[in-house]
C-alpha cells in the first residue's frame, strides 16, 4: 500500500518528469498491472519518464530507450538499435530437412548475411544475421532455393533485452579486462 500511496502522490501534480524507481517491486500483479499501465499513460501524454528497474521484460515492455549501466554507464539506444548493432536483423529460417554444413557455408558467403548459427532448439532450422530484412529476405530464399534447400518460413527473430544486457554486460566486462594492468 505505501507503494502504491507513493506513486499516486508523485503523479498527482502531473508533472512532466517523473523518475521511477522500481515502481512495481513488491507489488501483486494485479497492482503492478496498475502501476505500468499508468507508465504507459504518461508516455502517450509526452511525460518524460525515467525508470529504474531489474525488471527487464518491464523495460522492455515501457521504455522507449534503454540505458545500461554496470559501475559506469554502458550504452544508450532504443532496443531496436541495441539489438541492430549487436545482432543485425536476425531471420529464423525453417527448412522441410536438417541443413548441411555445406548449405550453412553457402549462407556465410552472401555479402548481406552477417552470421548462420543453426537453432539449437529446431535442428531443421538457422538462424541467419542479415542487414536489411526487408531487401536481403528475398535474396537469401532464393540462394536457399538455389541451393536446393526447401524453405518452409521465416520468421523474424528479436533478442530479448535480457539478452541484449548480458551480452552488453559481457562486451564491457571484456574490455575492462584489457585495461587492468
């Protein structure tokens, strides 16, 4: 309830920042439900609104971009350029048969293809890393094609920002590394 209490308060003189910090801890998920459909209201009335949170799937969900901290400030973006600039576009392809190392070879070669990593959950499909979905999806089906692969679908893939986080998180770890004496 003092939760609750204090985030009403804060709201009530409708102010144009409201800072945030984790709004939805400790609450039951009929009132967190609450809490971030509020957060969504003020977005749509061009509130600024800075939030705090372990809650990952909540950010994801509520921010418009995402800050990453650990000790120092990380990165700053909108999730869909986080994951851009870690993954590229990602493409699940579904193919009628399990790849061969050489189809997955012929996929790494295309100028437009990023990486192929075959789905660890589905052994009858890849995931393909490419540029722009919308200009290099049709080119990749018809070099599958081409390939004698049968494609059943693509589907377009999104990294979570859990995801993003760790492998942010690992990255900077990384070159923290490298500055130790």
């Amino acid at each position: 309830m003092q939760q609750k209490l204090a985030i009403a308060r804060a709201l009530l003189p409708e102010p144009e920042l409201v800072i945030l910090d984790e709004p939805t801890s400790a609450l039951d998920p009929e009132s967190a439900r609450v809490v971030r459909d509020a957060i969504a209201e003020l977005r749509g009335q061009e509130r600024t609104v800075f939030l705090c949170t372990h809650n990952l799937a909540e950010a994801e969900q509520l921010c418009d971009r995402i800050a990453i901290f650990k000790r120092r400030l990380i990165r700053v973006d909108t999730l869909a350029a986080l994951r851009r600039s870690l993954y590229g576009a990602g493409v699940r392809v579904r193919l009628a048969s399990v790849p061969d190392d050489a189809l997955v070879a012929k996929l790494q070669d295309l100028d437009f293809v990023g990486a192929v990593r075959r789905d660890e959950a589905d052994a009858q499909a890849l995931l393909v890393s490419v540029e722009d979905q919308e200009r290099h999806n049709p080119e990749l089906v018809r070099a599958l094609v081409h390939s004698g692969a049968a494609v059943v679908y693509l589907e377009q893939t999104q990294a979570t920002l859990e995801r993003v986080y760790l492998d942010l998180i690992g990255e900077d770890e990384d070159e923290s590394k490298g500055d130790e004496p």
